[in-house]
C-alpha cells in the first residue's frame, strides 16, 4: 500500500500554493530564518530554504543523501517569475515513464518522458514524500523573498533576522494512520476521484431494450497532476485533447441526420486518470456491472476507442502535425486511420499533417487506452498525440504546463481532424468530396473562449460559457482530480461534483441533445421522460430539459467500496492485473495552512540585553550603597 497521497492547499496570505507531503502530530508552528539554497552550504539551525524552480531538484536530492542538512530543513520557499520560466528548458516531475505499472506491454523502462536536450525531464520528485511543506510563491512574494534572503545573509551575525512561521499540523494526524487503508478506516482521508461524464450523439432511446449499432468511442481526459496541487491545469496534457474533444462535439452538433447513420457516437471525458486511471478503469467496471450509470452502452458492442491526447503543440512553421499510435493491426484500426487520411485531405487548406508513429515504439503511450487493452486486449484504438517516441511538452505534470504551453490553432487542427473523421467512420462515407463533410468546420472562437475559461483565471470559470450552464464555485480553474465526498451516485449531489465536471456534463447534454415538442420545458433538477436530462439547473428559474443521453460516472479506484457511510479497501483481484497495482490514493484531510514572515531579534542580542541589564542592575546597586554611605557619613558630621 502506497503512502496517502498529498493535498497541497491554497493559502491565504501572499503565497500561492503549498505541497505538503508528511506531518508531525508534535509540532504546531515552526519559526525558522530563510536562506537561500544556493548560500545555504551548512545549516546549524532550523531553517526554510529559498530555492529556484531550476534548483529544486537538487535540493530535494541532496535532501535525500545528506542528513545533516535534511534535519535542520523545516520549509522549502520555491521562487516563481517569468524569467524563471525563461530560463529552465524543461521541468516535468513526475517518472520518464508515467504510470509504467499500467502499461499493456513488458517495456515499462521506456522513457516517454525524458529528452536529452532538457532538463529535469521524468525527475520522479513528485511522489517521494517528505516532512517539510514546499510553498510556491507569487512572483510578488518571491521578490519579497529574495530581499529577505538576502538581507538575512548580510546581517547574518546581527541582532535580527526575518523568519517564516508556518503550521505543519495535517488536522487528521492520527497516530498509525500511516497508509490509506488505515486512514479510511479512522475516516483521516478521502479518496481521489471525481465524476466522469459520457455524452452519445445521437441520444439513445432509453426505452428501447436493444441497442445495435457499433459503437466509436471518442475519449479525452480532464485532470491533470502537479507537484503543486492546486497549480494542476495540465494544459497541453492533457486538456488541449479536451478542448479539441468539445469542440469536434460542437461542430458534430450542427450536422443533421445522425438516426440514419450506421455508428452511434459516445463521448467519454475521464477523470483521475493521472492517479493509476482511476475513471477509464472505473467506466469499465461499470460497463461489467452494467449500472444505471452507463445504461444504454454495451462494451461488445465498441468497435472502435478513439482517444486524443496531447494536441496542442503539433504546430510548426505552419504546419499542424499529429502522430497516430495504435494497438495493433485491425480492420477497425485500418478504417479509422483511413478515416482520419480521409479527412486530412479534406482539410489540405489547414497544413494538416497525420503521421504513423514509429514502429520502434514499445506500443501506446500513457494514456486511458491502456486501461481498455489491460481489459481487452483485443480492443482497436488510436491515440492521437502531438509527438511520435517521447513527449514534446517538456513542462508534463507540472504547474508550468499552462495556456503559454499550447497553440490555439494546433487544438483548433485536432478537433477538425477528429470531427470529420468522426463523421466518416460514422456514415462509412466513401466521398471525399462530400457537401456534408466539408460543411463540417471547428468554430475557432469557441475553442478560444473555452481557453480562457479553463485555463486561466482571466476570466476563469467565471467566463460567459462556464455561467451559461452552472455556478462556478471558484473562478481560478485547477484540474486536479479532487476526492469523491459522500456516497458515489450516478445521479450525485452537484455539491459533490467539481466545476469542470459539472460544466463539461451541461456542455455535452447541450450540444449532443435533439429538438422536443415542448422546448420550453423547465426544470430545476429531473426531468419526467428518462429520455431527458436537466441542463443548466444551477441557474434560477432557467433550467430546461432537453431529449440527451448525456450521465456521470463517479470515477474511484476499483478496489474501493462505500459501506455503511465508510471505505473499505478491497484485497487485489487476482484476474484484474490493474487493480492489483492499484495504491489506491487518498488525501487527507486539512486544516487551512497559513504562512507568515517577520522580523525578530537574534537570540545572542536578546542574551547580551539580559547581561547588560543584570550588569546594570548590579552596578546601580552598588552606586545607590555607596551613595547611602556617603549620605549617611555627611549627616553625621553635620
């Protein structure tokens, strides 16, 4: 059993961000003076280190080998800064392999994570733990920081010196609670997870009993992880393949005629899939189950797993390239790469390029696939990504893989690949030419409006888009997989759900919903017909029902059970390879953590003040003696 997974919190004073990976229940507030890693050689006293992003990895390094150093570190204070960012060519700390454990294949040292010309590329530091909080400062803070720093080192033996204090109490510091099993049991911890949402185009008719149609199933990813919780926005990888995923689903929306086609198209956005793919791996287990959640999809009936990826730096000089990873060799894998050579063709005016990946590649890249050939390892499927045999983002799992890491018109490209081949494989349209096809175009202001609202905080989740269909509870959007509160449902409370589920759910249940007799249906939570779902229900007095079969699918480990309002861990199951790899992540729970820096004087100047003070006192005791002698002599003589 894997140690519990960490939360970093927000804070509340200037800082933004703190991982906090181990605890002490004996220490409360920790005092220590700040120093800089570079000028911090040797430590004689507890202190919070001052280091550069590029620095990191060599401190927590030397941290590991060098006890001596490790024992006086209390606090690590990382600087942030455009021209930090300028200046590292790459950051990535997660493994050169990503969830190896999971793959399909035997090569699980390949490094699809690492490139020679970059740096701390697959570092891995993301999950050692430690017993210190890491903070990542604003770039206001770290400026502050720097001249603490610095003046603490010219005043080194001075009178004063500025400090950090900060709290390092998780508020579940039970004691043996040292893993997830235990910490579920004394209810210390919450799992990771969330809800996944799936969207079919057109809507299954539920009351039908017999759905026959074969099935392309369209797959894109929705969180993401960091070293810094919440600074998780995974922008190229993976929610550039969301955006191009709800963007080919708007533009399949203004196509007429979906009944008369041969295929029925699912739209599947997974989440927790950074944490041992928690979603694809839970969607799956329903679909054995075959629960309420996924009524209406049947796994034989799935020809084709289509998955996009990281798409949004396939851009170069112009040209828009995106590389095809298969599972294999298969009539439906030959259809959709046909598909997809089809509708690059019919999209020559873009500079789109798709590309085979290269034989030498072990097999697929991380990626929900894998959790679809774990289980059938017949299934065919393609994942569409924007590098061929390692990673191009060199910012992967890190709080640095944001809206500067990707191209609009590379996500604008993939969603147009994928829509127009959607339609291919869907009509087993031999055209090339076809009016319909070409009439098949990704709105580009769409894509970034959508940009702007998930990934950045200007204007955020409190974007025009994003309100049209919920209430946001915070405008700064993260995509880390959060914890699944209360029972898992499949028609769960939408307190318990995250803003980007939520949102993603009414999106899809929008653009994937067909025309009812009685439009103006207004709802605020259910609809009367199962046919129907309630979009935009969090806006008062505007919520309406529309004929979708659009669900959401909590998303948890598989060896997870909610019991009597508790979690039990299950043991492995013998015939689920997966699961039995399964850490089975938990968080704990937090008080909120807060940082503060001051001044305060030296304890070898608060010790020279009491000798002065004693020696004072000494010698004004004196003085007052043989002032009262002398006094007293004088009076005698008179």
């Amino acid at each position: 059993m894997k140690a519990m997974a960490v939360r970093p919190l927000l804070l509340f004073f200037f800082f933004a961000q703190v991982r906090l990976s181990f605890s002490d229940p004996g220490r409360e507030k920790v005092v220590a003076s700040i120093r800089r890693f570079r000028n911090a050689n040797d430590l004689t006293q507890s202190t919070a280190v001052l280091v550069s992003l590029d620095e990191l990895q060599d401190l927590l390094h030397r941290i590991s080998n060098d006890v001596s150093f490790h024992k006086n570190i209390v606090g690590v204070l990382v600087e942030s800064g455009a021209e930090i960012r300028d200046k590292l060519k790459g950051f990535s700390p997660t493994q050169k392999f990503p969830q190896a454990e999971f793959a399909p294949y035997p090569s699980i040292n390949y490094e699809w994570n690492s490139m020679v010309c970059y740096q701390s590329i697959g570092s891995g530091i993301m999950l050692k733990a430690y017993d210190f909080p890491v903070f990542l400062l604003s770039e206001s803070s770290t400026s502050m920081l720097q001249e603490v720093a610095d003046k603490n080192e010219k005043v080194m033996n001075g009178y004063t010196t500025s400090v950090a204090e900060f709290d390092l109490v998780m508020q579940t510091t039970k004691a043996g609670t040292h893993d997830s099993e235990s910490c579920l049991k004394e209810q210390t911890c919450l799992p990771l997870g969330g809800y996944s949402v799936w969207s079919s185009l057109p809507p299954i008719n539920m009351s039908s009993s017999y759905q026959s149609k074969p099935i392309i199933l369209l797959v894109a990813s929705m969180d993401s992880a960091s070293f810094f919780r919440d600074k998780s926005l995974g922008a190229d990888s993976p929610i550039s393949g969301l955006l191009s995923l709800l963007a080919a689903v708007d533009a399949l929306s203004r196509v007429d005629g979906w009944n008369d086609l041969n295929k029925q198209l699912v739209f599947l956005v997974l989440t927790g899939e950074a944490w041992g793919y928690l979603g694809s791996r839970r969607f799956l287990h329903e679909l054995d189950m075959q629960s309420d959640g996924v009524s209406g999809l049947n796994s034989s009936l799935i020809e084709m797993v289509l998955e996009i990826g990281s798409v949004g730096k396939g851009s170069s000089q112009g040209v828009k390239t995106f590389f095809t990873h298969t599972t294999g060799v298969s009539s439906a894998v030959n259809d959709a790469l046909d598909a997809l050579k089809r509708a690059q063709d019919s999209l020559k005016s873009e500079n789109i390029e798709v590309l085979s990946s290269n034989s030498s590649n072990p097999g697929i890249p991380p990626s929900s696939l894998m959790a679809f050939l774990k289980k059938n390892s017949l299934t065919s499927g393609i994942v569409l990504e924007d590098f061929d045999t390692a990673f191009t983002n060199k910012f992967y799992h890190s709080h640095l893989d944001d809206m500067a890491n990707i191209n609009s018109s590379a996500v604008v490209a993939a969603a147009s690949l994928i829509a127009r081949s959607l339609y291919i494989l869907a009509s087993d349209n031999n055209d090339r030419h076809s009016s319909v096809l070409g009439a098949i175009n990704v709105n580009t202001s769409l894509v970034e409006e959508l940009m702007g609202c998930l990934l950045s905080c200007k204007p955020g989740l409190s974007c025009e888009m994003v309100k049209n269909y919920i209430a946001p509870a915070n405008v700064c959007p993260s995509h880390y997989v959060g914890v699944v509160i209360g029972e898992p449902s499949f028609k769960p409370y939408l307190g318990y759900v995250d803003d980007v589920s939520r949102f993603v759910w009414n999106f899809l249940a929008d653009r994937t919903s067909t025309p009812k007799e009685n439009a103006s249906s207004r709802c605020s939570k259910d609809c009367t017909n199962e046919d129907e779902v309630c979009i935009r229900a969090e806006i008062n007095g505007k919520g309406v029902c529309v004929i979708s079969t659009t669900r959401y699918v909590p998303a948890y480990s598989t060896r997870l059970m909610f019991e009597s309002g508790t979690w039990n861990v299950l043991p492995p199951n013998s015939s689920d390879s997966m699961g039995s790899v399964d850490p089975v992540w938990t968080e704990s729970n937090w008080n909120t953590i807060g940082l503060r820096v001051y001044t305060i004087q030296n304890g070898a100047y608060d010790h020279l003040i009491l000798i002065g003070g004693i020696t004072v006192t000494i010698l004004a005791y004196f003085m007052i003696a043989l002032a009262r002698s002398f006094i007293t002599k004088a009076l005698k003589r008179d």
